[in-house]
C-alpha cells in the first residue's frame, strides 16, 4: 500500500492520540532497548496459519503441503551414528525415550516455575527479495515504529532446561527425506521477504559500515595475542554483518503480541518458495539447532499447536520470556508434553497457573516472548515439529501493541494488568504497513546495540571466565557456565590459531552430560557452510573411545580420523563447545582439554582404538549431512 501525505497525517495523529490517553508518548519514544516479541495478525482470535502476511506477494507453500509435510517420510539407508549419547553406552539404539500419550486423565504438563535465571541471544532467520507470486495472498501485517526497539533485547540470556535422549552405541542410521518440512510456512516465507526490503534501505547500509568499523577494532583489541584477525577473518566481516542486520530486520518483526506467529531465526542461508534466503546467525549459532519464537502477553490466551514426526529431537523447549533482560519466568520441556498418538500436541498459554488441557504455559504481566528450540542431534532421524500459535482472547490490536508498549518495562506489565488501561490503548487501532524506510530505521538502531553485543561474545572466547585474564589461543579447558548462553548448559570456549600442517586435539568426556557439539565459528563467531564441509560435530555424529571420553581433531587438513571437525578453511578462529541434558544435582561434570600437534605426531597422541576415516569414508559423512541439512528446507534440495 502507497503511503500518502494523508495516512503520514494519520500516523501523527494515532501517535499523539495515544500520548494523550496515555501520558507516555515520551516514555514510548525516549525507551531502550528491552526484549523482542513477534509480528503476526491483527484479529482478537487470530491462527498464526491464516493471518500473517507479506508486504507484498509472496510465495506461500499451501496449506495441504504443510499437512503433507506431518504426514510422509521418505527413509533411505545412511552410515551414521545413533543420537545423542550419555554415559550409559550399552543402551540400544532400539531403546527410546518414551513419548506422553494423552489418556483420559493425563498428568498435567503444566510449566509455572519462576526463575530469575537470564535467557540466551534471541536471534533471527531472513532472506534476499525476489518477485515471486503468491498462489495465496495475504492481507498486509501490521508493521513496527521506533518503539520496537524495545524488545531487541530479549533472547540476550535465555534459560532452557534441557532434556536429550538417552544416548546409544554408534549404529547405522536411516537417512530420512521429509515430504515438506514444517518450517517453510506462508509466514516465514513472508517475514523472510520482509526482512530482505527492510535491509536494502539506507539506514541499514549506513549502520552496516559502523558495525563493521567497530567489531574490527573489538576484534584488534581482543584477539591482540595472535596479532588481530587474519586476511581469512577480515575477508568474512561483510559476510558478519550482512546476517547481523538481517537478525536485526527479523527482530523488528518480532514485536505484536496481538498478532502472534511462530518464525524461525538464527538461520543458515537458504532457497526455497522462489527466493534466496541469506544467513541471519549470529553469537555462536548452534548448527544442531533450530529456533522458533512467539510474541505473548498475558493480556490474551493463546493456543500453540504441533506434531512430531519421526524420532524426537534430542531436545525440545518452550521457554517464557519476560521483560529487560528476557529473564525466564517458566520452561515447558518436550518431554513433558502430554501428545496425541500421532504425535500432535495443544499447550495453552495465558495467566492462569491451570489449563484446560493436560499442557499448560503460565505468562506473567511481563511476559514479551515464547522461545522454542528443537536440537536435532541426528540430522536425518530427528525432525523439528510443525509448530503454530493461535491467539483466542484478549483485547482488540491496537497502535500501543503495535508500537511495542506491552513489552516497555513498568508501561507494559502496567497496562497489561490493569483492565482499563488495556481498554484505553485498545481504542486506538495500529497504522498500516510502515514504509521500507521506516522499518529500516528501527532495524538500524537494533543494528546499533551488536556494538556491544559482540564485544561480549568475543570475550566469551578470548576471556578467562575464572581469572578474567586474556585467554591463550589453543587452550580449552573444564567447562562453566556462562549468562550468555543457557543456564542449563555448560561451555568450554576459546580460539584457535593453526598452521596448515597443525591441528588442536580436544579430549572430551561428557560425564553426565546427554549432549556436547564441537562448532567452528570464525573471529565474528559465526559458523560458515557447515552442511558441504564437516565444521561441527556432535555427540552423536562423533565415535567414542574405548574408555567412553571422545577425542576430537580440529585442523584447517583431513587428518583422516572420523573424528574431524574442519576449521572451513581458517586457521584463526573461535570455539564455543556445548554441553547440555545435565541434571541440576549432577556430580560427574564434564572436562575437556586441549594440545596443538602436527599432523605428522598426531598418531603418537590418539589413543588406541581411534577409528580412522578414508576419503571414501569422508565423502559418506558429508553426504548425510547434507541430506539432514536438506530436511530443514524440503522439498527443495539446498545448493
């Protein structure tokens, strides 16, 4: 829709309606940064499968391809391990968790436990512009104005409990093709062409060359022992940055909690529906995981809908995110989720601490997001779950939703739980769709707090978390836990600089842990193309020693052994190894440790019983992993 002096006129006038009604128009204008929400629907009962839009056409897979997509696999042989692994080694592969099936009177799922544990970087999915058709078009989403900047920070510090699979020996597995995978929704597709004309604008290729002028001297600063960044790491700036404002255009989506949809972010480039999706990871992105957020508020009920298809995820969680810092004032884990027998799932969300049904979310009056994280420890057995959300009550949509106010710190919960006052704001309906320009404006000065973001996740590598002193390349010790990531989780993190003929040695014993990945990612802590080279490796993918540690051999050459993550080319670069499933009372932690050695020794430091890879051994790995890659984004085989 053209934007006419009229509707411009019509912006100031809702603007300064609502600072009259609520005396906060300054407040609104003047706010920080705070926690992201999601952009949606504009109805009081609207699904997140039949309102969101596109700002303009977009080509939308079809409802009966999502159903397609619940419904039909398509399994072919594949040489890989069993999923993720614990202590208990002899456990059969045959031997799966248990899955809740809904009976009668089901135990109730019900997640009402408050924590004032900070949540993860919340981080987004985007995609390049492309003139497609769209066999079924929707009206237009409400957009965002400078308000949504407050919700940027949310997904900073998430909290998620964290549950894996029993982990097994390292059998075959089946390579499995899904029909249609439940990520391509019309509203991904439609936030992801969003987010491409909201990164064309000027606003945000100005902010690019601040964020590139700035991470370089953080990373000068940072990575001093080793002389700054090499010619490799310089050469991968743009590629950084490109995807950070793409996040950032993600996160300007993510604000309405009355128009809820479910999108995916943090994602690796891709092509599929006729458009070219560019790379939105950010902060250590996980390749094992993929991420969905929600935007809520305890204004309105909600009803998310799913189904798992095949075998579980290693790990699935649905985390309430509330205020600032996006502190976690509830997780629902999956393993809890009481499930139809095949495997659909409801949870109800609202500020009840009960339900109707057997699964049940409780939100607070500073509730901006639900987080959902589905980590798929074997790409090609475990698929992520259809997931949609459906707002069924609550006030009308309204300008104050629309600009972010439910997620303003003291003005939101204010509102939210004060009857009148929602009333009040709900009289004022949103504008429509804001120009590129505009949403280019707020994603830039989203783009403006990676300034600081970076800076810390840079130190998460380079710093001691114990001395606070600056950390020597090649040094990966016992791991600790870290705000940054998940509370639940533990990280070994540092930096790597290797000749061409060197490789860093990492000896890992899980311990207690369920779940440990071992992610390449560059000086601007990204990984790069992990699904055509083996960059990552998990428990699961990874043979184990005979003493049931793993031994894990990083190096920009094949030193032919399985267990080879490849430095992508680099010599310079960052690690953050994960370990998650470990329970709170947990007394067998894990331990890494690490040595730098040349190829040539490399045999006098492996242990006995190292399991060797040939070329033609190699060739079968990278070629299940890109078929698991291709999953992600079926039907349509990614280049």
């Amino acid at each position: 829709m053209a934007t006419t002096p009229y509707s411009y006129g019509r912006f100031i006038g809702r603007v300064g309606g609502l600072a009259v009604a609520l005396g906060i128009g300054a407040a609104i204008a003047n706010s920080p940064a705070i926690a992201s929400a999601d952009d949606g629907t504009s109805a009081s009962s609207n699904s997140s499968n039949s309102s969101n839009s596109s700002e303009s056409g977009s080509s939308s897979p079809s409802t009966s391809s999502r159903d397609a997509d619940q419904k039909t696999t398509q399994q072919t042989a594949a040489p890989d391990s069993e999923s993720a692994a614990s202590s208990n080694d002899d456990v059969p592969a045959t031997n799966k968790k248990k899955k809740k099936v809904a009976e009668p009177k089901p135990k109730s799922g019900t997640a009402t436990a408050s924590t004032d544990e900070p949540a993860p970087h919340t981080t987004t999915t985007i995609a390049k512009s492309a003139d497609v058709a769209d066999p079924t078009p929707k009206p237009a989403a409400p957009a965002e104005t400078l308000a949504m900047v407050s919700t940027v920070g949310t997904g900073s510090r998430e909290v998620a409990q964290a549950t894996v699979s029993s982990p097994a020996t390292t059998p075959t597995v089946r390579a499995q093709t899904l029909a249609v995978s439940p990520l391509g929704t019309p509203e991904q597709v439609a936030a992801e062409q969003r987010a491409a004309q909201t990164v064309d604008t000027l606003p945000v290729q100005l902010m690019k060359l601040v964020l590139q002028f700035g991470w370089r001297s953080t990373a000068q600063q940072q990575f001093n022992l080793i002389g700054g960044p090499d010619q490799e790491n310089h050469d991968a700036l743009n590629q950084a940055v490109n995807e950070y404002a793409m996040g950032a255009a993600f996160q300007q989506q993510l604000l309405n909690p009355m128009t809820p949809t479910a999108v995916m972010q943090v994602a690796p480039p891709h092509t599929w529906y006729g458009q070219d999706v560019s790379g939105s990871r950010i902060l250590y992105d996980n390749p094992d995981t993929i991420y969905r957020f929600m935007a809520v508020n305890k204004a309105s009920t909600y009803v998310i809908t799913g189904r798992f298809t095949g075998e579980d995820p290693a790990e699935t969680t649905f985390s309430v995110l509330t205020g600032l810092s996006g502190n976690t004032a509830a997780v629902l884990n999956g393993k809890d989720l009481v499930r139809n027998p095949d495997g659909s799932f409801t949870v109800t969300v609202s500020g009840s601490p009960t339900g109707p049904g057997p699964n049940h979310i409780q939100i607070t009056d500073d509730t901006t997001l639900i987080a959902v994280r589905n980590t798929l420890s074997d790409w090609n057995d475990q698929d992520p779950m259809s997931l949609s959300i459906e707002r069924v009550s609550g006030p009308p949509n309204s300008l104050f939703a629309q600009l972010g106010g439910f997620a303003i710190p003291f003005i939101g919960p204010t509102v939210t739980k004060n009857p009148l006052l929602t009333s009040l704001v709900s009289l004022i309906p949103p504008l429509p769709d804001p120009p590129p320009l505009l949403r280019g404006t707020v994603t830039a000065v989203i783009m403006a707090l990676g300034l600081q973001m970076e800076a810390e996740y840079i130190k998460v590598a380079t710093i001691d978390p114990t001395t606070g002193a600056r950390r020597q390349p090649n040094v990966f010790t016992n791991p600790t836990r870290n705000a940054e990531f998940l509370a639940t989780q533990m990280q070994s993190a540092g930096y790597f600089q290797l000749a061409d003929d060197q490789a860093l040695v990492l000896t890992i014993n899980p311990g207690d842990a369920g779940y440990f990945v071992v992610p390449v990612t560059n000086d601007w802590t990204i990984t790069d193309n992990y699904w055509d080279q083996q960059t990552s490796l998990n428990i699961s993918q990874a043979k184990k020693n005979l003493d049931g540690t793993y031994t894990i051999v990083v190096s920009p050459q094949d030193p032919e052994i399985w267990n080879w993550v490849s430095t992508g080319g680099l010599n310079q670069g960052t690690i953050s190894i994960r370990f998650q499933d470990i329970d709170s009372d947990a007394t067998n932690l894990p331990t890494v440790s690490s040595q730098v050695v040349s190829l040539d020794q490399l045999a006098s430091v492996v242990p006995a019983g190292t399991v060797p890879a040939t070329a033609l051994d190699r060739v079968d790995q990278i070629a299940l992993r890109k078929s698991g890659f291709n999953n992600r984004f079926a039907p349509y085989p990614q280049p």
